[in-house]
C-alpha cells in the first residue's frame, strides 16, 4: 500500500485516513441532519445556515485558544502520545453521541465538543511529522497522509450514507436508527486505523519539563511568540499567509454542503458529488506530492490558492446540482495539496523540539472550520440573503494569503538546531 516508507511512516499515514472520516462526516451528513433537526422546529434555510456557521466559528475560536497552550505543553517528553490519545477517545465518543441526539440543542452542542477534540488531535499528529519522517521526506510523507485520507475515509462514509438512504428515502428502516448506525461506524473507524500511531509512535524531539507546569507552559509560549515577531519573519509571513488563505479553504471544504442545501440542491446528490470528491483529492493530492521533487513548493501553492480563487468567483453562477459538481471537482483538485504543503513547508521552518507548540499556533491560523470564514459566511447571507455572494466573499482571503505567501518565500529561514534530546 505504501511502497518505500517506513514503519512509523506507514503508521502516521494511517492516521489521516483514519481522522478523515469524521472530517467527510462534518461536510456531509453532519450538517444535513443538523438541517434536518433544526428545519423540523420551524427555522428557515438561511437561518439554519447562519447557525451552523456561527457554532463552527464558537468552536474554532476555542481551538485557537487551546491549540497553542496544549500544543506547548505536549511538548513536554513523555507528554504528546497520551494527550494525542485522550481527545481522539473523546472525539469517537462524540461521534456515538451526535448519532442518538434527539434534539438539535444536544446535537450542536456534542458537535462542539467533538470537533474541538478532533481538531486538537490534528495539532498532536501534526506535530508528530517532524519525529516520524526526516525533512527531506517531509512533503511526500505529509501528501501520502492527504491523499490516502481522501480515499480511505470514503469506504465509512459509504456505509453511512447506505444507512442514511436506507431510512431517509427508502424508508426500509427509521431515518434515526440510520444516522446513528453511520455516526458509530465513524466513530469505530476513526478509532481503530489509529491504533498503529497510538502503538509505534515515540516522541523524539522534546523539552524537558521542570518547576511549575502552567507557569513554565504560557512562558514558553510567550518567548516563542516574541522571538517570531522579533526575529523569525519568514514564519511571521508564512503564518500570516496561512490564516487568510485557509481560513477560505477550511470554510468552503467544511460549509459545501451547507451551502448546497442551503441553494436548494438534492441532499444525496451533493453527498455523491462530494464522495467523488474525494477521489479527485486523493489522484492530485498523489500527483502534486510527487511534483515536489522537481518544483518549488511555493509555486504549487501559489497555483493551489489560484484555484480556490476561481472557485469563490465561480460561486457567484452556481444554481445546480451539475454546476456544483464542477465546482466540487475543481476544489478536489486542490484541497490535499495546499493543506498536506502547508504542513509539511511549515515543519521544515520550525524547532522540531517545539513542533507541539508551532503547530499549536497554526492551528489558530485556521486549522478545520476557520472563524474569519465562517463568519464572512454568516454576515454575508444575512446581510445580502445571497448564498452565493457570501462564497464569493471569500475570495478577498486567497488574495491577501497569496500576497503574505509570497512574502515568506522571498525570505531567508532563520537557523536552527533542530536536534533530538
């Protein structure tokens, strides 16, 4: 399956494949059946798109609170694997949750909580690259992880969506027992391709912890913080650049179903449109990952948030169900490569000691469902009453992630010791 990589490799590979269901889940079935239970009391269409955006931005403004404070803090040796496990545990639980919620209040709120946990075991694993693959190999490890998770994550999502067809439309069984049959296939998938990474990972690169845990965790932080502002202009950009250019790819990934219901799309032919997505994702995730070799990552970026721009322009002609797909598929193009070069480009620039808390701070840039997105989302529509003028709102963010993208480039990497303890 995985030709030419190590064992510890293979293992974190395993990881995005495992992750990707739950992530397949909150772009598909996960807001439709929010639709459902929140429709079912009377809220409109436009309104139940504001909602669930603004309770994906509560959540990520929580993850950016406690992204960079944890991350720091698995740092500590011997700290990261437990921490790692801890929230993926809640995060699978939530999973068997949102599946027997009855009511929309109970649904959004373990939502919340699952996707906090979710999106902070992404911080974990993310950090765990620079302990499990050499820099070298960073961008073909960090695109196998992408592109297997695109196609790996569909074999639970098509039992799911079985089930949901099964009780939504055939009406062979109740639409209740359906959804949760496919939360709790999630929830099992995601929990046992991860048991490879929770067996053979081993933290490499740390920091000795001593003294006060808390006092010693913010102080970190803070030094860190200062010296990028001060000295490491080449991560300043580069996070800079990353807050604005995937806070646009996170919200269209994470909204595109939202948004079609929202249009009046049939539901099962947008979750099949996005299934093929992910085949897409993971053939150019595959292709692109093996460009690095020859091109600069910074150009494959730079033609990777083109695309998106085009994307958000194309939003304002999108009416059906064919013209979403078309839409859909040129998103797939692009969504593993920019977040699978974005990761590993980072982990190239960074102390690997302190990898936790480096990726703990892009993780507030917009890791998952970003909150400046979300939020242009939710304005928009209740500004405009334009679904499609709110995606093309996005496009002012690819703009400007370009610009401080390019920025970073031109940069020298300020130098480092990035050695074991």
């Amino acid at each position: 399956m995985f030709k030419n990589f190590t064992r510890l490799e293979k293992s974190w590979i395993l990881y995005d494949i495992g992750n990707s269901a739950f992530t397949l889940m909150v772009t598909t079935l996960i807001p439709v059946w929010f639709s459902a239970l929140v429709t079912a009391e009377g809220y409109s269409n436009s309104e139940y798109l504001a909602c669930w955006s603004y309770a994906t931005s509560v959540t990520t403004i929580l993850v950016a609170v406690l992204g960079p404070i944890l991350g720091t803090l698995s740092d500590n040796r011997g700290f990261k694997k437990p921490m790692f496990m801890t929230v993926l545990i809640i995060g699978v639980i939530g999973c068997f949750v949102m599946g027997g919620a009855p009511g929309w209040m109970l649904y959004i709120v373990t939502y919340i909580i699952a996707k906090i946990c979710y999106q902070l075991s992404l911080v974990f694993y993310d950090s765990m690259l620079t302990d499990v693959t050499t820099p070298e190999r960073m961008d073909i490890v960090s695109s196998q992880g992408y592109a297997w998770g695109y196609i790996g994550s569909c074999i639970p999502f098509i039992i799911a969506l079985l089930f949901y067809v099964l009780g939504e439309y055939m009406h062979r069984i109740p639409t209740a027992a359906g959804i949760a049959v496919g939360f709790a296939v999630t929830g099992i998938w995601w929990f046992c391709v991860s048991m490879p990474l929770m067996k053979n990972y081993k933290q490499k690169h740390y920091m000795d912890h001593a003294g006060n845990m808390a006092g010693t965790t913010f102080r970190r932080l803070g030094e860190t913080l200062k010296e990028i502002v001060k000295s490491d202009r080449k991560v300043l950009f580069f996070l800079l650049a990353f807050f604005f250019y995937i806070d646009g790819v996170y919200t269209i990934i994470d909204e595109s179903v939202a948004i079609g219901t929202a249009m009046g799309i049939n539901t099962v032919g947008l979750l099949v449109v996005l299934l093929f997505t992910q085949v897409v994702a993971f053939a150019f995730a595959s292709l692109f990952g093996k460009l690095t070799e020859k091109y600069d990552p910074f150009k494959i970026l730079s033609v990777c948030i083109a695309g998106y721009l085009a994307v958000a322009v194309y939003a304002l002609f999108l009416h059906t169900l064919w013209q979403f797909g078309i839409m859909a598929f040129i998103v797939g193009m692009f969504q593993g490569t920019i977040q699978a070069l974005s990761r590993s480009y980072y982990g190239k620039i960074i102390p690997s000691e302190k990898s936790g808390e480096y990726f703990g701070l892009l993780d507030i840039c917009g890791k998952g469902a970003a909150f400046m997105g979300t939020l242009l989302i939710g304005i928009t529509v209740h500004l405009t009453g334009s679904v499609n003028m709110a995606v093309f709102s996005l496009a002012i963010l690819f703009v400007i992630g370009w610009m401080f993208l390019r920025k970073s480039s031109s940069l020298p990497a300020m130098e480092r010791n990035n050695t074991a303890e």
